[in-house]
C-alpha cells in the first residue's frame, strides 16, 4: 500500500499537527507534527 505526506493546509492547525499521513485513497492516517512525531493516528 502506498502512502503520502501532505501539509496540514488549515488556517488555524490545532494541536500541533504540521502534517497529514494519508494512505492510497486519500484516507487521513496520522496526524504529524513539525518534525514528523506522530500526535494522532
């Protein structure tokens, strides 16, 4: 299964989230900071 990165693109990020783990439908599958540390998955 192929994965992507894409930056959180929110005006107001909240918690810290910089980035979006999304697997090959789109579907959102991490949350990731800054550096990439996971927040959320």
């Amino acid at each position: 299964m192929e994965y992507s990165i894409q930056k959180d693109r929110g005006n107001k990020p909240h918690g810290g989230s910089a980035w979006k783990h999304r697997d090959s439908k789109g579907k959102r599958k991490a949350t990731l900071d800054d550096t990439g540390k996971i927040l959320r998955d």
